[in-house]
C-alpha cells in the first residue's frame, strides 16, 4: 500500500475497491446482526455467523480466482458475498430453509445457515467447467471435518500438472494452477484432522493456503485449554519450510489490519499457486461480537476487559477507522465521513429489504398450502358427523399466521384419524391431495441420496474365450487395474504401501513403474487425510482410488465417510458429487483388532455411499469396472483370504461388470434359502455340502451388494420355494444380519413365504481372540452352520431330521 503510485487513473481504482471493500465488510456485518434478530424472535431455528472476521475474508476472496476452490466452515459469509457466489437473499433463505434451489442454491434448504456451496453439476448430473468459476465445496459442521477434503482439492491441482491428459479439455484446471483454500476456527485445530493435514499437505507440497481465524476461544473454552501454547504461530513453527527441508510458508497477520491483511494473501497467492507451496496463514486477534451462536451470550464466559477490547479492535471499525483517517494523511481521501454514514444507511436498508422479500418467498408457498388445506378440512368438516372436532382442527390451523409446513400436515393427518369410519367424497379428495403433496416434499426432503447410476451402468458378462487360465485371485484384479489404469487417464490409486510394493496383497504389482508415481503412489499412515485426498480429487473431475489397508481401518475415516463423503449429493440437492472409490480388504483375518467385519456400524452411517462385498477377487475386478461408468462414491471389500487363491481368467479382462444391487444364486435348492457375503460365502458353500449329505437342500445366494441390496427381490422369490431363511455372516449380532433381514421380511415382504422362524447366524459380539481357534470359537464355522440349519429343519420335521444332540 505504501508503494502505491497514487495517479488520477489508479487512486481511483484503489478508492473503488476499498469502497466496495467496506461495503462489503458492512454488509456482511448488518446480516450478522439481523440474521441473529430473526432467530430470537422465532423466525429460524438457529444463527451462526462470521461477524468479526469481514477483513480478513475480504483480503483471502481479493487473491481468489476462477478454478480456485475453497474449503471452509461456517464463519466464511463474508468471502462468500465478496466473490459474488452469495447474496443476502441467498443468505437468508438458508438461515429461513428455504427449500428452491433457484433461492437456496447451496443446499436447498437442507443445510443449517452458513453452510455454503456453489454448483458443480449442471441438472443432468454432468460436470459444469469448474475452471472458469469460483467454487466452494460444501461446508459440514464436524470441526476441522473439511481439512481432509481440503487436500484432496489442493492436490488435484498438482495432478492436472503433472498429468496433462486427465484433463485435455481444461475443464477442470489450467495447468494446476488453482488454489485451495481452507478455513477453521482455532479451537478447532486442536482435532487430528487439522494436524494430519496439516502433515500431509506438507508431504505433499500441494498449492493450499489455509487461514486460521484466531479469535481466542472455543465456544467459552480460552485458548489455554485448547492447546499447548496459546500462540498458534509459535505452535506450528515446526512446519515452516527452509532451505533444506519442504514445509510452509508460514504468515502471521491481524485480524483488523486492512493493508497488512491484502499484503499477507497476496504473498500467500505467489507461494501456493506459482510454486504449490503449502501457506497457513495465521489471522490473530479476531473478534466475534455476536458470540458463539444463537445458543447463548458471550457475556457469559467473556470479561469486562476483554468485551472492551473487541469492540475497540473490531475490524469493520478500525477499518472505518483506518479509511477516515487516509484522507487525513494523503493528498486525497478515499470517502468522507458524511458519504460513509450514507453508504451505511443505504446498506442498512439494502440488507432490511432482502430480507423482507426473502421471508416473503419463505411464507407464502406456505400459506398457501395452508389455504388450500383449510379448503379441503372445511369440505370434511361440512359432510362429517365429527364436524365439531374437524373444525377445532382447522380453527387452530388457521391461527397460526407463519405456520410450519408440519403444522398443515399434522392437522390433516388428525382429521384423518378423527374420519376414519366414514366413507366421505371430501376425504377422498384431502387424502388424494394429501398423498400428492407427501410425494413433493419426499422430493424436497429425501431426494438424491445417491445419483441411481450404479444400478444403471451395462453390464457386460464375463467371457472365457480360448484356453481356460487359471490365476491367483491378485493377479487377476492386478490386470484388471492395469486395463483401467490404461483405460482412464484421470484414475489414480493411492494409500499405505500401495504404490512401490504394489499394496500389500501385490494387488497393483508393478503399476506403478508402468503409470508413474503421480498415479500410483503410496502414503503415509493416515486414513482420514486418505479419504480426504479421495474425496478432494473426486470433486475436481478426477477419479481416485483410496486405499484403506484393511476394513478394521476403516474406522479411523469413517467420520469422513459419513458426515462428508456419503451427504455430498443429498445436501447440496444434486449440486456437487465426489465419486470416489474406497478400495479395502476384510473377512476372517484373526485376532481383536483384525478380526474384519465393522460391517453393521458401516452400514449404518454411510448412506448415499455403496457398500459392495464381493466374494472373490474377479467379482470385485468387475465391481472396479461398473463404479468407473458411474458417479456414485463406494467402499469395495476385497476377500482377503482370497488373493492367493486360483479363479478363471476371464478373456475380457478390464471390461466384465458386476452389477450393483443384485444378489447372485450360486447353488440352488428347495429347504432353505441361505444368504451372505463376502468371504463367509466359502464356507457357506462348503456348509451346503455337508448338508446335502444330511438330506437338506440348500439354496445359497451371495448378496454380494450391501448397499444396496437386491433391488430385484430375488431373495423373496428364493423364499417362494424354500420357505426358510438362514442369514450368515461374521459380523456381531445385530450387524449386518439385521439390516439384511429388514430389508427382505419389511421391504420385500418375504414374512408371506416363511414357514419358520427366520435366523442369523453371526460372530460373537465380542471381537476374536487370536489365532486359529480363537477364530474357530468367535466366528460362524462350518460345524455352526451344518447344526443350525439342521436344527431349524428338525423342528420342521423330527422323524427325518432327528436330534444332532
């Protein structure tokens, strides 16, 4: 700023932008306060919002371009309205959920206010040329939940680098020149997931600058208790880079210095998007006049010192401060005090009247709804003997001036209880209206939790042309990724060992001397930055691979997987995606913390996420080559047992699909229908043997998809004939059998054929013990298998099936 060459041309371009700068900051400050007055006065359900850190914003949003992505939190509106990707009526139709994307474009209606995101997809589902736009990825609440997104993000840069065919049409980046940004509160650096990152990114040396707003406190909790030293420059010190070691570039700035503010972001720019070299920079003394959130006051826990302090080092006041006091010192001043104070009048009004029009948009559709449902509960009550009670009904409706959609749902569901034996043309016609209106807001509410193009990929059968081969199960998924990997110039595959040993199973032997470092590469010990690259790179158009070692690992990414991975589709209503495939092993490894079937809690908090389990190498290789056709994110559960085991080479390899959502019948028989997955599908069939000899036939089917399961009810048909249903896995009780036995007897309606109690069978509900029998005595063997079933066919019939025991 001191080196400015103040001409008439270029003051006032300077004078502009420090206008439009403080408008701005202003602007975003008046919807702060505002946002909070209509959460207290019963408007919304909840205000969170980034008062204090205007300036700092401003400065990241003046050095952030087209292709750039940003990763942040919900303290970001500020960046938000300075790049133009946010208005005040978008602002406060999310804080109003609002549920028209042409109002509410970030989610919908279905994130909470401050969750932002921009479009990424057009209406097809197709890619949108992220290169020429700003673009945010879509905020998660979980603190510090989207620094491993962020460098994924940040990474796609040095791979359409390093790899300038991923992307021959420059729709994703130019060159790699974009940068990701990432913002978390202070407090929340005190998660792993901030510091794997944070290593990581710096293994990496990827173009990322991530912006620390240091406002001194966590909710209540002071800086003391939240790490080890209060000053968080000081704390991360160990990363700044040298001439001799890799690292960041590490900025120091305070939160309400305007021209230190601009010189930081613009250092941080050269470093990250000329050089892709990592920066953090670590914005201090913020302030948060507003407190944490509508949930309560910051008078609470802050002192009378420190209150005095933030308002005296506010940034839009000392930013105001610092512009009044420019005219004072140069030869011309940027704005008078009077056009200020109008400036702000007219931003006061600006925001006043968005906000007006917005609740405005929220409302009516409603009332409207409401008037139309009064319409119809009055034809009820005019023709019902129970009028009276119909009428209270709708005289309590009719009372509420800005009702909820539940309160007109709620009232025509009781009038309909309260009409249950009467047979009346009006309440044929309210549930008519009532069904059709249930199936709009199923649309509003419950769409896109995935994209539905998994279960619609061409499947291409397996062929075996010419002379029948016979490989060991790695070897033939190792082709298989050899022909993706020469099929798919944006795939790339990545995780603990996975590149210079080819994964632990030599499952992608030999890949990378082929295809390069850039595309097979190894990683360091860190599943949640794994997944988080994965993710990342599956939202700038590439197609990765993620390998977790083995499913017990899982877990240290699952939070990703579910608060993130699994909700990208469904909370940005089909705005963004992230196809990621997780590749992992798991089944009857031994031992507490192998033991390789977390099934039941996967299954339970990864929805919009396929969860595929295929029972041989080969299956899972066509299983690799459906999810590359399709845009949906997966977990694929290789058989660990199985990668030395000999499977028939198909001739097309790279080419054979495994359908998604369908279950394969591998031995068919009439007594009893036995299903599972996975690796336990062997000893199923070895069971099934021994229980032909005892004279029951068995039919065994491999769900082979978990998520989802069996779209075409072939277990039900199998229930037709069988009547019996067994379900077998090495999951704990309740797992995995359980999601499974709702999904036939609810779903499919399979209760009508069963002649017998349906059972599972499953591992103990503790994990195994080590080795052979402690496997033996933890999880379902073949003797637990032969003597179940065989128990539940001599309740059917004792004289055949006489009494084992």
């Amino acid at each position: 700023m001191e080196t400015l060459e103040v001409n008439k041309i270029t003051f006032e371009e300077f004078r502009n932008q420090i206008i439009s700068d403080y408008r701005v900051a202003f602007l975003s400050r008046e919807v702060s306060l505002l946002g909070r007055r209509e959460v207290l006065t019963g408007k919304a359900k909840f205000g969170i919002f980034g008062d204090g850190k205007e300036l700092p914003q401003i400065a990241m949003a003046r050095v952030f371009k087209n292709g750039d992505f940003r990763s942040g939190y919900y303290r970001d509106q500020t960046f938000m309205f300075a790049i133009n990707e946010l208005t005040v009526e978008n602002f406060f139709a999310q804080l109003y959920s609002l549920t028209d994307l042409e109002h509410e474009p970030a989610s919908g209606g279905r994130q909470m206010t401050s969750h932002f995101a921009t479009r990424s997809l057009n209406q097809d589902g197709s890619w949108k040329n992220l290169a020429d736009q700003k673009n945010s990825s879509s905020d998660i609440s979980p603190t510090a939940g989207q620094m491993p997104r962020l460098l994924g993000l940040a990474q796609a840069s040095k791979v359409y680098r390093q790899l300038q065919n991923a992307d021959p049409n420059q729709k994703f980046s130019r060159n790699g020149n974009e940068i990701a940004f990432g913002t978390i509160g202070d407090a929340s650096t005190s998660e792993g997931h901030f510091w794997e990152t944070v290593n990581a990114g710096g293994v990496l040396q990827v173009p990322m600058i991530i912006s620390i707003w240091d406002d001194g406190y966590g909710i209540s909790v002071p800086a003391q208790f939240q790490r080890t030293k209060s000053n968080l420059s000081e704390l991360l010190s160990g990363f700044q880079r040298t001439e001799e070691e890799r690292g960041y570039e590490i900025i120091s700035v305070k939160a309400w210095d305007y021209p230190a503010l601009i010189d930081a972001y613009t250092k941080a720019e050269m470093y990250a998007r000329e050089h892709h070299i990592p920066c953090i920079v670590h914005v201090s003394e913020c302030t948060q006049p507003q407190g944490h959130s509508t949930s309560g006051s910051h008078e609470r826990y802050k002192s009378e010192e420190r209150l005095s302090w933030e308002k005296e080092f506010d940034g839009i006041a000392k930013f105001r401060e610092w512009i009044i006091k420019f005219g004072e010192t140069a030869s011309e001043s940027i704005i008078s005090r009077d056009e200020l104070i109008e400036l702000e009048n007219q931003v006061k009004k600006e925001v006043r009247d968005a906000q007006k029009k917005t609740w405005e948009n929220y409302l009516n559709p409603i009332i409207e709804l409401k008037d139309k449902a009064v319409l119809l509960l009055e034809n009820v009550a005019k023709e019902s003997i129970n009028g009276t009670f119909v009428t209270i009904e709708i005289d309590q409706l009719k009372a509420k001036s800005s009702p909820f959609k539940r309160d007109i749902f709620s009232a025509i569901r009781k009038v309909l209880r309260i009409v249950r034996e009467e047979s009346l043309s009006s309440k044929v016609e309210l549930k008519d209206w009532l069904q059709n209106q249930l199936d709009i807001q199923e649309e509003i509410y419950s769409s896109l939790l995935v994209s539905g193009t998994a279960v619609n990929v061409p499947q291409q059968e397996m062929k075996f042309e010419g002379e029948e081969i016979y490989e060991d199960g790695r070897v033939i998924v190792r082709d298989n990724f050899d022909k993706i990997f020469e099929k798919y110039p944006n795939t790339l595959i990545f995780g603990e060992d996975a590149g210079n040993i080819g994964d632990v199973n030599q499952g992608l032997e030999g890949l990378q001397i082929k295809y390069g470092i850039e595309r097979i590469m190894d990683t360091g010990i860190r599943e949640a930055t794994i997944l988080g690259q994965g993710i990342g790179m599956a939202m700038r158009g590439l197609r990765p691979i993620a390998e977790i070692q083995y499913l017990d690992y899982v877990l240290y990414c699952l939070q990703g997987i579910s608060d993130d991975l699994a909700t990208v589709l469904y909370r940005t209503k089909g705005g963004q995606k992230a196809p990621l495939i997780i590749r992992t092993r798991g089944h009857r490894l031994e031992g507490v913390w192998h033991s390789g079937s977390p099934m039941g809690g996967i299954l339970n908090l990864v929805r919009g996420v396929n969860v595929l389990t295929p029972r041989n190498l080969t299956k899972a290789a066509g299983f690799y080559n459906t999810l590359l056709q399709c845009d949906e994110p997966a977990i694929v559960v290789e058989s660990l047992n199985g990668y030395r085991l000999k499977e028939q080479k198909p001739s097309n390899i790279g080419e054979f699909t495994t359908p998604i959502g369908v279950v394969e019948v591998t031995k068919e028989g009439t007594d009893v229908t036995l299903l599972t997955y996975g690796s336990t599908w062997r000893i199923v069939m070895d069971s099934a043997k021994e229980l032909e000899q005892l004279g029951i036939s068995v039919e065994v089917i491999d769900a082979q998809s978990l998520l989802p399961f069996d779209i075409n009810h072939d277990v039900a048909k199998s229930l037709v004939k069988t009547n019996r249903l067994v379900i077998i896995d090495e999951d704990v009780p309740g797992g995995a059998t359980a999601y499974l036995l709702q999904e036939i007897i609810e779903k499919q309606s399979a209760y009508f054929s069963l002649d017998s109690q349906p059972i599972t069978i499953t591992a103990k509900a503790h994990r195994p013990p080590y080795a052979t029998d402690g496997d033996y005595f933890s999880k379902p063997s073949v003797d637990d298998i032969v003597e179940r079933v065989y128990a539940l066919m001599h309740e059917t019939n004792p004289v055949k099936y006489p009494s084992i025991f």
